[in-house]
C-alpha cells in the first residue's frame, strides 16, 4: 500500500510539470478586444475549517464570473492553504499550501481563470496587493427588519488584523508570505450574493489586484443551481490523492471502481452520472465530528457508544460486514471506538508519508473514500460531511444511501439532511 503512496506522488510531480495555463497565457478574448488585466484575491475569518473555505471558493469563483462577463479580464487567485484548526499534526510543515497539492489545476481552470499566489507574485512583479477590502455585516443589522442588498464603505467594527510598516504599507497574516503586503486598506460593510461586489469592484477600485477579506461574508449567487454545480463539479481532487484513495478501498475494503460502478472521468465537463447508477463498495462510510463539535454540547451529535450502535444497525440493516470511519476523535476516543467497532478501518497513513500528504491531503482521501461507499452516513451540519454528499451526487449515488446523519442520544426530532439534486 504505502509502495503506492510513492508512486502516486511521482504523479504528482509529473502533474505538476504540466504546462497548466496562467491568466496571462489565457486567450480569454482576442487580442484586438483585449481587456486589462485585474486580479481578485481573498480570504476568510481565521477559524474556518477546510471544507467552509471551500464552499467560500465557490461564491468566489461566481464574482469572477460575474466580472468578466461586464468588465475586465479578471482572474482568481488562489488563496495559499494553512495553519487551520484541525490540522494539528505536530512538526509538519502546514503554511503555504498551494491549491495544487489537493486539487486538480487544469480543472478548476477549464470552469474559470485560476492562478496560484506565487504565480501572482511572479506576474505581478512583487508580493504587493493593491487594495484589501475587509467585509463585514452591518453594525445596525437589518433596517426595520428588512433584508436588502448592500455594499457601503464604513468604519471598521473590528480591530484590524493589518497593522502599517515604516514604508506606510500594510502587513498581515497572507496566508503566511510575510513579505506580503497591500498598498491600502477599507472596511465594507456588505449584504447580499456575492454579485453584489461586481459594480463595486468595476466602479469604485480602479487597482490591479484587490483583496476581499471576510469573504464569507457574501452570500451564494446560485446555490445549488447549474453555476453552483459546475463550479462544484470543477474542484477536482488531485490525482495522486485518488490515487492513494483508490488503492486503499482495492486492498482494506474490496472496492473498485469496476464492481462499484463508480468510473470516474478525469473531465468533469464530460461526466454525468445518472442517479442511483453507482452501487459503491462493500462497506459503511461513516464521518463522525467530535472535539469541538461536542465541546458545544451539541444536542444532535451522538456519543461514542450511540454512534456505535447506529453503526452496527446500519451494517446488519445493509449486510455490510464492514464500516470505514472518518473522525477527527482524539486518541482515547479512537480506542474505544475500535472496541466498540472491532471492524472499524481507518486511513492512517504514517509519519513520514504525513508529511507528504500533510492534513488536509488526508481529509481529501477520508472524503474520497466515504464517498465510494455503499452507504454513508455523517455529522450533523458538519461541513465535511456536506463535501461528502456533494461527491456521492456526482459520482451517481441513489440519495436514500447518501442523505444520512447521526442522532443526538436524547434528540426527538432527527430530521436527515437536504438532498441537493445535481444540476447540469
């Protein structure tokens, strides 16, 4: 197994050498009609988990489109991964991840015009950003009890996170490049989709590259609609990680892609799968939240012994003889999870092939792999578990085997979550 993790990672690099296009070599107009070239860049508020930002990457890639459909020649840029709450592993490097170690480049480029940040520095000449626009919601709330679309510069609620230099410059986190730094700094105060920031951002900021902070803070512009899905569709996961995903299920969990009825096309442009066409492995898949989740007292999350029963009614409900669990459970949880679960099986890759993979590599193959099962079941309102429902959809899964969540112990109305239907 792990000979295979080597051979996925000379993949890897051989992906990497490929000649991906960037927003300079894109022909996205002719070059008698050719348009300035600008730059979006973004982030979001610090906690935020993986799975969040990527939803975030979503809304960020409808505004682009929404910009070069009215205005310039905007390209995305991709925001460097690192330093999130459940990457805890000790002594591995985690700042400064591009996009490519976890997804597929030429495939977040065939739906709208992406670059990695260092591409940015080197065809920006520097890691200078031209303007940061720190959003946040309004300080009165609603007017009147009315929701309405809005964008207007005001006073900053919140301490800056960016503080001047010598030079008159801003620094700040930026994804952990501290030679960084943005030339200026506004608070916006926002409401509405993430369209909402197009007539701003064409009208009221000439600069090249601009900086949405807070980007969480806009809203979706399709949710679940053909955009929304396309761009869904689009965030590929890097081969090698299915790759590695894909050997594990063949080897722990007698699944291929054959028996399961999963084929996967490595162009999701030509892919469509129809519902209930995917039959999925002989296994369980399971996500179960723990740490902060239950911090929060929850109501709706279960208890190890709870999760464990539903588990084990599951298996004999669906004649599974074995269950693959996801879980971000401590050590001593995960004891007694594997007592209580003696047929439990895990990704557990070893150190050094931890550092390869680092964290979110590792939640990439848990989501893969839960995502072949025969039958899932995950978390409520766990965003990790979402991402998981979004893939069994595409892959063509029957919504009965996917739209599944654990109960809370004591909780007397378990309502299982919303199927959002594919849309091509």
């Amino acid at each position: 197994f792990f000979l295979s993790i080597f051979v996925a990672f000379a993949a890897l690099q051989t992906i990497q050498s490929e000649d991906v296009f960037s927003a300079s070599r894109t022909a996205s107009v002719s070059i008698s009609a050719a348009r300035d070239l600008r730059y979006l860049l973004y982030d979001v508020n610090p906690p935020e988990g993986f799975n969040l930002r990527r939803d975030v990457y979503i809304r960020m890639a409808s505004l682009v489109k929404t910009l070069r459909k009215e205005g310039d020649d905007w390209v995305l840029v991709l925001p460097p991964w690192g330093r999130l709450y459940h990457w805890q592993s000790p002594d591995i490097h985690q700042i400064r991840i591009p996009w490519g170690e976890f997804f597929s480049l030429t495939s977040l480029q065939a739906n709208v015009p992406v670059i990695e940040y260092e591409e940015f520095i080197a065809e920006n000449g520097g890691p200078f950003i031209d303007q940061v626009l720190v959003l946040q919601n309004y300080a009165e709330g609603w007017t009147d009890g009315k929701w309405e679309e809005k964008v207007d510069e005001r006073a900053c609620i919140e301490k800056l996170l960016y503080t001047k230099d010598k030079q008159g410059y801003y620094r700040g986190w930026f994804w952990g490049y501290e030679e960084t730094r943005a030339r200026n700094v506004t608070c916006l105060s926002a409401q509405g989709h993430a369209s909402i920031m197009a007539p701003v951002l064409q009208k009221n900021f000439t600069a090249v590259s601009v900086m949405l902070d807070r980007a969480e803070t806009l809203l979706h512009d399709h949710y679940a609609g053909k955009d929304y899905w396309n761009t869904r569709r689009s965030m590929v996961f890097a081969k090698h990680l299915r790759l590695i995903g894909d050997d594990f299920r063949a080897k722990y969990l007698n699944s291929t892609d054959d028996t399961d009825r999963t084929l996967y096309n490595e162009d999701w442009t030509r892919m469509k799968s129809k519902p209930g066409s995917a039959i999925g492995g002989p296994y369980l898949g399971v996500h179960l939240r723990r740490k902060d989740f239950i911090w929060g007292h929850r109501d709706d999350v279960p208890s190890l012994k709870g999760a464990a029963k539903k588990i084990r009614s599951m298996m004999k409900k669906h004649k599974l003889q074995t269950v693959f669990v996801a879980t971000d459970a401590d050590g001593e949880e995960l004891r007694e999870l594997k007592r209580l679960l003696p047929d439990m099986v895990r990704f557990e890759p070893s150190k050094e092939d931890l550092e390869l993979l680092r964290d979110g590599g590792v939640a990439i193959i848990d989501q893969w792999i839960c995502a072949h099962a025969r039958f899932f079941i995950g978390t409520s309102v766990s965003t990790f578990s979402f991402r998981i429902h979004e893939e069994r959809e595409i892959l063509g899964f029957d919504p009965k085997t996917t739209y599944n969540r654990f109960c809370g112990d004591s909780e007397k109305k378990c309502e299982q979550p919303t199927h959002w239907k594919i849309v091509y």
